[in-house]
C-alpha cells in the first residue's frame, strides 16, 4: 500500500509532527519517510470514515514543500476545492481529529477557520481560490504588510472562467502571489478542453524529462478535447503554438512561470516555491502529480481514482464495506438513456462530474451527444441554450449546490428565452458529511423566482422517472428535477391524483393537508397515522410540481382547516412561502405552517442527525401538526365563548394566530 515498503521501521515521524515547524526541521531522506507514513495514514482512516483520499494522496509531497517553504499562518495557504487539504490538516496539528472525519463534532472534510488558524477560506466549490489570493495580495500591500500568499490551484479548476478572470487581475496588479498548479489531469474525472490539451501537451514534451515517467505515462492519456483558444482568454494571444515554451502561456498575461516539476518530488517542489516566493510578484507553479498516488487501488480506479469514497472502505481493494444499494443516481441515469433511445434530440451535459451525477452512462452509449464542460458551471447553462435554440433538449445534470454559480444563466440566458433545457439536480437538501457548501438547500428559494421555470421533486423511483418523462417533454421554457442523496426511497403509490398532485393519504376528517415535498412524502404518511392517534385526519399529498404551486393544491387547501408543508430546502421563499402566496391570491384563508431548513450554515453530520436537529423527522412533526390543529380548536372555542358573552353589536378581536415555526 505504502509508497515506502520499510515505513513500519520508522513510525514515529508522524507522531511527532505537531505543526509546520516539526517539518522544516526534517531532512530530505525524513521527509520520503513522512510522506509515506502520512499516506499509510490518510488510507487507515479514510478506510473507516469515506472523504476525499485520491485527491490528498495526490498532494502529499506538495503540501510538504509548501508548508516548509511558506510560514503558515502568518504566510496564507489557500486550497481551491479545498477537499485536497487534508495532509495540510495533519501538517497542522490536526492528526488525532481524523477519527471522526466528516461526523458529527468531528473534523470537517474542508478547511474549516473553526479548527484551525492555518485555515482561512472554508470554499468547497472550484476555481475560487485565486480570486481569494487576488483580494488578499492587494489588502497585504496597501496594508504594507510582508506576508506571502500561495494558492493550490487544480488543472481541472482552470477549465472555470472565474479562474482567468482572476488570472487576469493578478497579472494587472502585480503583486507577489504564488499559484501553484496541481496538474494531475483530473478533478472528478479526467480533466477535459482547451487547457487541458495544453497542459497535457506540456507532460509530454521531451524538454521536460525531469517529471517522473510513472507520472507522465498516467497523465499522457489524458483525453485532449477540441483545439486549445486562448486568445479569447483575456490576452493569452500565442496559445498552443507555445507548447515548446510554455512561460509564453502566461508571460501574455505577465504571470511568470515555473515548471512543470515533478510534483512527487519534495526537493524539486521546494525548489521551486522558493524561487517563486522569493521572486517578488506573480509567479505559476505547474506541479504534475498522479491522484491516488502511492495506493494502488485509487491508482488502479479509471473512474476516479477513488477520489471520494461515500463511506467505509476495504483497505486492499478499495471497494465500499456497505453492501450495494439503488441510487437516486442510478435510476436517473438509466432513465435518461431510456429517453434518449427513444428521442435522438435530447443531450446530456455535466461540469466534470459525469460519473457522479449519472450522465457517464448517457456518454457510454451516445458519447457524440454527451458534453463535458469541465468545471464551468455557468457555461454550461448558456451552452444548453445555445443547444436548445439549435432544436435539441439538453439535461444538465449537476450537484444541486453547484447550479447556484450558474444562476444569472439559467435566468437571463435560459427563461428569458423560454428554452427547453432540463436541469438535473443530484444532492438535493440536505447532504450531510460534506457540511454546509454541499448542502443544496437553496435551489427551490432561489430557483423559484426564475418566471416560467417549473421545478419537480420526485419522492421515489417511479415518480422520478416519470417526472423526468414530463420534463423533457416540455417545450417552452426550463425545467428543475431535484432529488436528494443515497438510497432511492422505496416506491410509495398514490391513492389518487387530482391534476398534478398524488394524495398520499386521506381521512374522513379534513382538518390538516399536509403538504409532503419529495423525500419527505414517506414521512408525510408516518405522521398522518400519528395525528390520526389523537383524532384528526390528515390528508398527505405529494405536489410532484411544486413550483409554480399548482392550482389544483390550492384548492385542496380550501376544503381543510390547516395547511402545512414540509420540504428539504429553504424554509424562505421555498414551496411554503409559494403556497402561501398562491392561496392568498386565490383568498384561501386556511392557515398555513411551513417546516424546511432555516437559512444558515448547518454544520457537518449525517442526513439523519441534521434532520432531527432541524425538527424534521417523523415524530417532530407530529408533534407540531396536532399543537396547531389543536389549538385551532382552543381559538375556535374561546371565540365562541367570547361572542356568547358579549352584548349585542359588540365587536370581538380575534386572537393571533401562533407563529409560524
């Protein structure tokens, strides 16, 4: 497993690294040890937790470097997606926390300033770092302080806009700013477009023999896609033509360059980052690591190398202990390929994240209809437009939280257009271990002031498919499928629809509707049966189009004393608030509570556990239906006693109704 078979007869170099000054006392031949040690030590007890292991196995050595030649904290490390900071954690005094990784009170998968003063920006999502160390560089200088920045940047970032936009600024200002470059020809899974050409052309050119050939012979088959355009990459005017000089690439932004360097090297890197701080303005870094380096089954994994395993996995083989389960992913995925067999227009698209969201089976089958973007979020919306007004129906499919980057597109570029484009939303509400940047929470809020989108939130299997039949079959404007993560719930069939809407369950009493978004539907019925314990019927209906609110939810609001919904998202502005509006439009006077997520930062844990601390569990909600419903019927009685004991003529004011929770 080990890079250094002998690492057993040196344990206790780890042990005693405490902080950055333990490792800037090592020697060279110390430093191999370390580095295998702390890989020994990243597969022991990620094995038991799941988190990011081939990205971190991937930076070892640069972590190393970076931390002897920059004097953190007062010298600001910055990790883009910052899932590969995991060996900066250990580096920093943070060993012991690795046996609650990404659980509740434990360790954060992310760089988290709650633990640690080496930690500054908790980002999760890419190519945001530069533009961090842009803003610090500049505070630093007119500030005059000397202290130096130095943000890790992946290849696949760079394939974000935001990056060279950040790139550009950099250049503008001048400012000593170190950008290393971990090129390791993936972020997801193998890093694809313009830049990627280039830099995979840079691992192989002969002038370059330095970069080990195990690194070069894993990154050389990396795919290269299209022909690199860097001219219309804010002044990159030679582009590829320069592959034989590559400091060309960014001496037209007036970025000096050093490398590529082999980023296993521990001398090498050094070396190289003390030239770069030393050199007073903007330097790039190009480091080539292999991901999963030094473990052969994240080496061995073509999909990704395993670069985040969900849970516990087996040392040797890499594979998860957890038995097998139905994702919400792996009906999606077979559906679309079902859809796609029978229509020849619709496309899928993904930001590097084809294995993840599903859309690697489409690209198995029908890769000329299958797009890539890379990490670009925001072009990949406005590229499905452009689909879109050339008569095909894109399917974007991506992580919930990643489609808030892209809002501006889906809302100008899209709707504005009335586009067929349908967005797949993968991790939708509450996510759990990846804490509160994962969680994607935001999209019904957000999303649902976008005029003419229509948003679905499928409770099961079935309903997913179906749902995702019915948008893909509409032609006038955007669409949203959002389901949450894990295991597809079991299929849960409708008593009966009325228009849009599945009734779930139904009394003869109508006291409550209780409106059950999505996953919640299973626990929709549970509290029924629960409120049904102490008298009062509830009727549970399942929207499956909760944005707009549909007409006909409305008027089954009508015909019942209280309405309450329950959602896995954004308690403002979500399928509540919406309701809500729609039934005081129609003068509906029924009211309405709504549960969801409190908009905040939720800190890391499971699903389950988050849930419960939010109130959203079965029993919780229970609880809460029967109090409204049942101080409903202490008002009523109060008013009635109020208005048998007044005068007559008398005007009584009723009491105010609870507030919402």
């Amino acid at each position: 497993m080990s890079v250094e078979p002998d690492t057993a007869n040196h344990p206790g170099l780890l042990a005693a690294v405490r902080g950055p000054q333990d490792v800037k006392r090592m020697s060279t031949e110390q430093l191999g040890i370390l580095a295998a040690e702390i890989r020994d030590f990243l597969v022991a007890k990620v094995s038991r937790t799941g988190g990011h292991i081939g990205p971190n196995l991937g930076v070892v050595e640069l972590t190393l470097a970076l931390h002897r030649v920059f004097d953190s904290p007062r010298d600001r490390l910055l990790f883009d997606t910052g899932h590969q900071a995991y060996v900066h954690k250990i580096l920093t005094g943070r060993q012991d926390g690795f046996d609650r990784l990404r659980q509740r009170d434990g360790l954060s998968g992310y760089p988290s300033q709650a633990e640690s003063e080496h930690d500054l920006i908790e980002n999760s999502h890419a190519s945001t770092a530069l533009s961090y160390a842009d803003g610090l560089a500049k505070a630093y200088a007119l500030r005059g302080e000397s202290r130096a920045v130095a943000a890790v940047v992946g290849d696949g970032a760079l394939t974000g806009g935001m990056c060279w936009e950040a790139l550009n600024n950099i250049a503008t200002a001048g400012n000593p700013l170190v950008i290393v470059v971990n090129d390791n020809g993936r972020s997801y899974s193998p890093t694809i477009g313009g830049l990627a050409d280039h830099l995979s052309t840079l691992r192989l050119n002969p002038s370059y023999e330095r970069v080990l050939d195990t690194v070069r012979e894993a990154l050389g088959s990396t795919p290269l896609v299209g022909r690199p355009m860097y001219e219309v990459l804010h002044a990159v005017k030679r582009g590829i033509k320069d592959a034989v000089a590559p400091q060309a690439m960014f001496e037209d932004l007036g970025i000096k360059y050093v490398g590529p360097v082999d980023g296993h090297d521990i001398v090498a890197v050094e070396g190289a980052l003390r030239a770069a701080k030393n050199f007073g303005g903007p330097v790039i870094v190009h480091a080539v690591t292999r991901k999963g380096y030094g473990y052969r089954p994240a080496e061995e994994d073509e999909a990704d190398c395993l670069h985040g395993p969900g849970g516990a996995f087996n040392v040797e083989t890499g594979q998860l202990v957890a038995a097998p389960t139905v994702k919400w992913t792996h009906v999606f995925a077979d559906e679309l390929v079902a859809i796609a067999d029978e229509r020849p227009d619709v496309v899928g698209i993904t930001a590097a994240m084809a294995e993840p969201t599903g859309i690697a089976k489409l690209a198995r089958k029908y890769p000329e209809r299958t797009y890539d973007v890379g990490i670009a979020e925001q072009h990949a919306a406005t590229s499905a437009a452009g689909l879109a007004l050339g008569g095909l129906h894109p399917v974007v499919a991506v992580y919930a939280t990643f489609l808030n980057r892209a809002f501006d597109q889906v809302l100008l570029d899209v709707a504005m257009h009335k586009l067929p484009v349908t967005f797949v939303l993968d991790r939708a509400g509450i996510t759990g271990p990846d804490g509160p940047s994962h969680y994607g929470m935001w999209d019904m809020s957000v999303f649902g002031v976008v005029p003419g989108l229509r948003i679905a939130a499928p409770r099961d299997a079935a309903t997913l498919r179906e749902e995702l039949r019915e948008a893909v079959a509409v032609n006038d404007g955007p669409t949203i499928v959002r389901f949450p993560t894990g295991a597809v719930a079991a299929d849960l069939p409708a008593l009966r629809r009325v228009g849009p809407v599945d009734v779930l369950a139904e009394s003869a009493r109508t006291d409550v509707l209780l409106v059950a978004v999505g996953s919640f539907a299973g626990l929709g019925v549970q509290v029924a049966g629960r409120v049904a314990e102490q008298g009062y019927g509830v009727t549970v209906v399942d929207p499956r189009w909760v944005r707009p609110a549909p007409a006909e939810l409305v008027e089954l609001a009508a015909g019942h004393r209280l309405v309450v919904t329950v959602e896995d998202g954004v308690r403002v502005g979500g399928v509540g608030d919406a309701l809500a509006q729609a039934m005081r439009d129609a003068d509906v006077e029924v009211p309405v509570k709504d549960l969801g997520v409190p908009a905040d930062w939720h800190p890391h844990g499971t699903r389950a556990q988050i849930l419960a601390d939010l109130g959203l569990t079965a029993q919780d909600v229970a609880r809460d239906v029967t109090g409204w419903i049942s101080r409903l019927d202490v008002d009523a009685a109060d008013t009635e006693d109020a208005l048998a004991s007044e005068p007559v003529g008398s005007v009584v004011t009723p009491r105010e109704a609870p507030a919402p929770k």
